[in-house]
C-alpha cells in the first residue's frame, strides 16, 4: 500500500485534531513589474537619444542620459538599447557643443 503525503496526513491525525493550516502563498514578486519598467526605459532612452540629435538637444540629450542609466541601475533586460541610449545622450550633447562652437547658436542652420 503507497500513501501520499495527504493520505499519511490523514490517517496520522486524530478525529479530533483540526487540520493543519497550509504555508500562506507568497506575495508575487514585484520584479516584473520593475523589469518592465526598466525596459520602458531603455526604450525611452533610445527613443529620446535618437530624437534629440535632430531637435531639442538640450532637453532630450540629459534626459535620454538619466533614462539609461536609470534603466541600467534596475537591471534591464535590454542593456544594448540602454547603452544606446546613453551613448545618444552623450553624442546630443557633443551635436549641442559643436552647433554652440561653429555657428554660435543653439539651432541648426541648413542655409548658407
């Protein structure tokens, strides 16, 4: 005769004993959550980045900056376009300096 844990429980228990209480579940981990968050992140960052080197240099640049390094601090599962992002900040920062350097203003000149 083979008895299953709940059966071995059973049978050891008297009538008279109440059941024994089961182990509460644990709480789901919030580190989805925070994963996804960080993801986002590393998207953003990229996002920003690239858009920033085409306008708004000075916002979008420190910004996608913060944003990558945010999303590298809480372990993303993207790390590549958190870098990129971080590396897009940094060059919407040196496209800022250059602009400021060259034409002594912060916008960009197509004309001649």
């Amino acid at each position: 005769m083979t008895l299953t844990l709940t059966d071995r429980a059973r049978t050891s228990a008297p009538a008279s004993a109440p059941a024994p209480e089961a182990a509460p579940a644990p709480a789901p981990a919030p580190r989805r959550a925070a994963g996804r968050e960080a993801d986002g992140l590393a998207v953003a960052s990229f996002v920003l980045g690239l858009v920033g080197l085409l306008a708004f240099n000075l916002l979008l640049g420190p910004t996608a900056i913060v944003m990558a390094l945010l999303s590298l601090a809480r372990r993303t599962r993207r790390p590549g376009r958190a870098y990129l992002g971080l590396a897009l900040g940094v060059a919407d920062l040196v496209v800022l300096a250059v602009l400021v350097t060259v034409n002594g203003t912060v916008s960009w000149n197509l004309g001649g």
